[in-house]
C-alpha cells in the first residue's frame, strides 16, 4: 500500500489563519529508547507517519528527564533528534521536529536549566514542560514556577487533568495558571482513554480555560498514539474552531518561536471531594465496621497508651494574627472550633480534616503576586503613583538642545543702557516687581514683557525729544526672570547675590544639575523620587542615578516655571521580630523589604524563622520567605512597602517537630501552621521504598500521657480519604518499616525520642 500525506502543503489560508487540518505537536515521547516511548527507529518512524496522516506538520520532541531515573540532558536530545530527522528525510515523512524535554518538577531543575544542561522547549530558553508527582503536591509549587517565570521561563504544565492531586484540588490549578503558568490538555484523556473521570475533567478544564495547549504525549501507536483531530473535534464543538486551531496550531506556534502566549483569563472550579466507586465503598465499610472493631477489641489490653484510629469527623481550622501583650509582637494563631463535641473527642484537633486556605490568607497571597508584578516593572509604579496626570520619562524627552522662548524682559532681570557720546546716560538698570525701570531723562518706563529690540526703539523715541539722532543699545547683563522653583529636602544658602525674591534662576545649560548647584540637598532627601512639575505633565527623575551613577539621560532640560520637587521620607513601618534593632521607622517612599532589614539592624539568622515571616497591612497578611530572598536571590520576595506596614519575622525555637523511620531524611523538621502528615513526609524528602505506609504513627504529648494515633497515609496519598491528619508542634512522626506488633515494644523503644522532644520544648518555651 502506498503511503501518502493528507495534509496540505499551504500552512495558510488567504494569508492569515492555518488549515484546519494542519496542527503542531508539542508534547511526544517519538525518540526511541530515551524514555517509555518509542522502542525502535521503525516505531518512531510508524509514529511519525502517523502524526503526518492526521495533519500534524511539527513535533516537539520530549522525553522524559527524571532525576535519577532518565537522564536525557540536552546532548542526548538533540543527537538523537538529530538522527531521526535525517532518517524522516531518507524515508520521505516530511515532518519537522524540534527539540524539548518533559522536566520532572525536582529542586534541582532551576539550576539545570540556568547551565543550559536541560532544555527548554525548541530550546529558546522561554518555555519549559514541567510534569508535576501524580499525588502529592509540594507546598511551595506555586513559588517554584514564580521563580521560574521571574528567570524568563513560561513553565507548561503537562497533562494536568491525569495528576489525581490537581483533581482533587483544581483550585491550585487556576492559582497557577492566573500567576502565568500555562497547562497542556492530552489529547487521550479528552476521548477517555484515561478513564471517565479523567475526561469528565478535562471537559471541566477547557470549560473554565485552563488549558491553552492540546498535545498527543504519544508513546506508542496503539495507547497513547501521535493523533489529534479527533480530539480537536471535541475541542471545536465546546469552544469553537477558532479555540480549537489556537490550542493545536497558534499556541504551539507560538511556544516553538519562543513568542508570548495569550490565553483567555481562567474562570476558578468549585472544588468537590471526589466520590469513591460503590465497590470501594462497600469494602471500606466493611472493614471499618467489621474488621477494624475485630482488630482493635483483640489488641486493646495490649495498648498503653491507647491507639486512637483516626475518625472521619473533621473539626474547622482557621488561622488569624492576634497581637500578644506579653512578647509585644504579632503572631500567628490557630483556632479550632468542633461541630459536635463529645467526651471521647476530647482532642478533637488530631481529626483528620481537609485544610483549606482562608479566604482572607487567598486573598492576601494573590495581592502579593500583584505586588510582585509590580516590582518587576518600575515605570508601571511610577506610573501608578501620579495616577491621573501624565507621566513623561526622561528617556522619552528629545535629545536635542531644546530652544527656550522668545525671551521678554521681566522683573528682577538687569539690563545694560548705552547712549552713545553720553557717558552720563549709560548704566545698568534692575527691573522693579512692577516692571518698571527707572533712567535719566526720560524716568520712568514699563518695560516687562518687551523684547531687547523692542527696548531700544523705545528708548530711541524717548530720548529724540531731549537728543539729537540718539543711538541706544540695550544688551542683558542678568535674567532673573527665568526661573525654576526647588522644594522639598533642600536647604538654601543665607548667602543670596543679586535682587532674586523667589525661585532660581536658569543659568548655564538649563539642566537640572546646574539648577541643583544652587542649594544644599539635605541627607535624608529621597532622591530616587524626585520628579518635575511641568504644567499638568510629571517628569520623574532618579537624581541617584544622576548623581551617583553618573547617568546623565537624568540630566533634565529645565524650562521657565519649572517645580523641582525633591520628597523627605514619608512612610512609616514597624519591624517586629528576630531583628537586631526591632522598632518603628521613618522610611523613604520607595522602600522593600530589605531595605527595612536593613534600617532594623539586620536579621538574628540563628533563631529567625525565614521561610514564616509576613507584613501585616491593614487587614491582610504578606507571607514572606526572607530565606528565598535573602540565600537564593528571589528578589519576588522583595515587595514594596506601604506606610504603616508591620513586618514580623518570628522565632523558629518554638516550631518544630520530629519524623524518624522510613524517610529519606529523617531528623527535626520546622512546622509551618498547618501542616499535615504527607506534608511533613515530603519536607524530609518522601518515603524509602521500605516503609509501611498504611500504618504511619504521630506520638503526642509527653511522657506521663502520651498519645499514639496511627495513620493511613497511602488511603491519604491515593485520596481515598475525605480528610488529613494535621499535626501540632513537637509531635513525633515515625514511618515504621513493618506492621507495628507489640505497641508495648514500639512505645518503649521511642522513649528516648519522647524525652527530647520534651526538652527542646521546654527550651523553646
């Protein structure tokens, strides 16, 4: 059978959008051997023939990268890329590919694609596909990609409808995406290969425009096969053929030429616990009704203390700041509040429970992000400052020496009077606030508002009633009349030469250093503020810049009735906390956040808790993470400050808690209120493939009552629980290796552990 290419040649219809047919591939495991996709030169190139078939004109290839497990860095990549290319034209497949990678989310990956050792996508250092762990999310996911995007790099987020931890919380899928991310919709999952569920949220996806790309993730031709206009016609009837040739042709187009991506503003997903199949209901019925009861009446005379299986009843958790008289400070607290109380729920808290963020702690992070945004562009804030005037940067100024008007005589100035062959007629002359001159003969003239030439006839006329043919010539000996006016945080020398009564004179070259040599700039001046009133137009001007760096487009060509407006400091912040000189500060306009360390004195590092500290303005809270900032360099951490802002950087000797067993690294860990179990796990660095996962025991309290719960944290981790075991501070974690049998044993053997948990807390207290 002979093959032929169905798709047409013309990428372009009348000139503008692409055939229907013709589609971009940026998503596809076509290289062989690299990864899970493609076993054989003669299966990439089935795949190849496929995807030309089905109309798809490019293919962004992209094995897997996974630290540990696939090491496909960028010299691999595009040797093999390379190799398959030339085999495509030796077979006559005329598809294009480009190069890529599927970037595994690890802490490691900022690093690898700053050395250029892991490629981005078409490998034009703008866009990275980043697949996200199946089910767990890190916790700080969202500064992650933040800080990717702050290095230029647009992380796309591959198939988020699979990743059961997305599905069970779509929320953070919409954060992700309204701070720039974007996500790449499979086109499997949207024809249910993947399952019901799976489909049914990516129709929820596209509905509420939270995937901008459509992608095959080929591995193979049966499965997950290199075809997308069956999908694409889904794609159409939801949203229409112009959505559907922007997710598989325009988009893709885009990211392959390292151009920017427009997507339609994403709409937020009322989040709904997911419902489990009616055989796994039943069973887990069964065993919590049946058999645990079974399991629990045998081992009770065993158990000292008891062993609390965690019940589903969920208790309200909220977090708030309250301000503590005794510390002086203002500190986080947790509220709990039961729904039904009971003598046996006396510890009510230890329920498992579904954590979800405040809406006044959503609110604050997303003003953050905006905050953040508006670091990144300094114009944008000057701009927001004088809102409602015109702002004209000196950069947009002409270059050339720009002409001043016509000049015309006017107060304070001082002329030279010559009358030829009358020496006693000669002289300079001041012209009064009224604009009057006064000279012999002929007394006195208003002369303000006149040109030099008009003068002179004027004079000539007056002096033909006393003289015979006079000849006058009037020249300008001062103009004090042109004149820019300077305020704010300068001081003026007593010292004054000259009649002038207000404002300064325009001398020189008329540039505001010249302007600024006539009075004393005091040392509390904020200088990165100045700025120029010229009418209804603002002239900010960065005399730091001027002064300090020598940049001399800040250099302003003054004109007449210019205003130089030169602020003192006018915020006001209190920073509380492990600061070496907490208290309340006088700041300038312009001020983040380690400028304000800095006013403090600096940070206490050895009992400072970095990655916990917030600013409290008005009735919402910042989180900051200073050691991002301060060990990292994430200048995104380093928003502006508002006057009356409240920084508190509390102390890390009173959070802490302790994870020993099957960890990767287990040890004292920081507890960040609220936090749960999987989260703590993940903190030291996730299970080793020898832990007993179903029987995760948290030891709490001290040694006269302690309290033992075990936790199922694989039911957690697959999501088949509706809540999650929260911890408190100094809690023990143990993740045993085997099913724990004799809990007399096991509690003995932790004793040690218990003892000094309770001295640090002591400590810390």
């Amino acid at each position: 059978m002979e093959w032929k290419r169905t798709s047409a040649q013309n990428l372009f219809v009348d000139g503008h959008y692409p055939r229907y047919q013709i589609m971009l591939d940026l998503h596809s495991h076509i290289l062989p051997g690299l990864d899970d996709g493609a076993t054989s030169w003669q299966q990439s190139l089935a795949m190849a023939r496929m995807a030309v078939e089905d109309g798809i004109e490019g293919v962004v290839c992209t094995p897997h990268w996974v630290l540990g497990r696939y090491a496909n860095t960028r010299r691999i990549i595009l040797s093999a890329l390379e190799r398959l290319q030339r085999k495509l034209a030796d077979h006559d497949i005329p598809l294009q590919l480009y190069p890529g990678a599927e970037l595994r989310l690890d802490p490691t990956l900022p690093q690898g694609l700053r050395s250029g050792d892991l490629l981005t996508l078409n490998d034009t250092g703008r866009f990275a596909l980043i697949e996200f762990p199946h089910e767990i999310l890190p916790q700080n996911l969202e500064q992650f990609l933040w800080d990717l995007q702050i290095q230029g790099i647009t992380p796309i987020i591959s198939h988020p409808e699979r990743n059961l931890a997305l599905r069970q919380h779509p929320s953070r899928l919409y954060r992700l995406v309204q701070m720039g991310s974007l996500a790449q919709l499979t086109a499997a999952s949207l024809l249910g290969h993947f399952g019901k569920e799976v489909q049914k949220f990516s129709s929820c996806l596209l509905d509420h425009n939270l995937v901008q790309i459509l992608a095959t993730d080929a591995h193979d031709l049966r499965g997950r096969t290199p075809k997308l206009s069956r999908a694409l016609k889904i794609v159409e009837a939801m949203k229409g053929k112009e959505v559907a040739i922007q997710m598989a042709y325009k988009n893709p187009k885009h990211v392959i030429q390292g151009e920017p991506v427009t997507a339609a503003d994403p709409i937020p997903i009322d989040a709904k616990p997911l419902r489990l199949p009616r055989r796994k209901r039943l069973f887990r019925f069964f065993l919590k009704a049946v058999i645990l009861p079974l399991l629990l009446a045998a081992c009770a005379p065993k158990l000292q203390p008891p062993i609390m299986e965690i019940h589903p009843e969920a208790t309200a958790k909220r977090r708030v700041i309250h301000w503590n008289d005794e510390k002086h400070r203002w500190e986080y607290k947790t509220e709990f509040h039961k729904p039904s109380a009971s003598p046996d729920q006396s510890d009510s808290s230890t329920a498992v429970q579904q954590i979800q963020t405040p809406k006044v702690y959503q609110a604050a992070e997303e003003k953050l992000i905006q905050l953040r945004r508006q670091l990144l562009s300094p114009r944008d804030y000057i701009k927001n400052k004088f809102k409602g005037k015109k702002v004209i940067f000196p950069e947009q100024l002409p270059t050339e020496q720009a002409r001043l008007p016509i000049y015309r005589i006017g107060p304070e100035d001082e002329l030279n009077v010559i009358v030829w062959q009358n020496p006693d007629l000669c002289g300079s002359v001041i012209v009064r606030n009224d604009g009057k001159i006064s000279l012999p003969l002929v007394g006195e003239l208003q002369v303000a508002g006149l040109q030099v030439s008009e003068l002179e006839r004027l004079l000539k006329r007056e002096y033909r009633k006393y003289l015979e043919n006079p000849q006058v010539t009037v020249s300008i000996k001062a103009v004090n009349s042109l004149r820019v006016f300077i305020t704010g945080a300068i001081r003026v020398s007593t010292v004054t030469t000259g009649p002038l009564t207000s404002g300064f004179p325009l001398r020189g070259d008329n540039r505001i250093l010249t302007a600024l040599s006539q009075v004393e700039i005091l040392p509390d001046a904020d200088l990165s503020e100045t700025y120029i009133v010229r009418g209804d137009v603002i002239i900010p001007v960065d005399l730091n810049r001027l002064l300090k760096d020598g940049d001399m487009t800040q250099n302003v060509l003054l004109k007449p009735g210019d205003t130089i407006v030169i602020p003192r400091p006018s915020k006001e912040i209190t920073i509380l906390g492990e600061v070496n000189q907490p208290g309340r500060y006088k700041v300038k306009q312009r001020t983040t956040l380690l400028d304000a360390l800095a006013v403090a004195g600096g940070l206490k590092r050895e009992v400072a808790a970095l990655d916990i500290a917030y600013v409290a303005r008005h009735n919402s809270i910042l989180p900051v993470n200073f050691k991002r900032l301060i060990d990292m360099g994430d200048m995104g951490q380093n928003i502006l400050l508002n006057d009356k802002d409240i920084i508190n950087i509390p102390s890390n000797r009173e959070n802490k808690i302790f994870i020993m067993g099957e960890v990767r690294n287990p040890g004292v860990l920081r507890f960040l209120d609220p936090m749960d179990v999987i989260e703590a796990i993940s903190e030291a660095g996730g299970f080793l493939t020898t832990a007993n996962r179903k029987q995760v025991v948290v030891v709490r309290g001290g040694l006269q009552e302690p309290k033992v719960y075990a936790v199922d944290a694989l039911q957690m981790m697959k999501g088949m629980a509706r809540e999650k075991f929260t911890l408190r501070r100094y809690d023990i974690v143990y993740v045993p290796r085997t099913s724990i049998a004799d809990w007399n044993v096991f509690i003995n053997q932790l004793l040690p552990t218990i003892n000094f948990a309770n001295a640090v807390k002591r400590l810390g207290d």
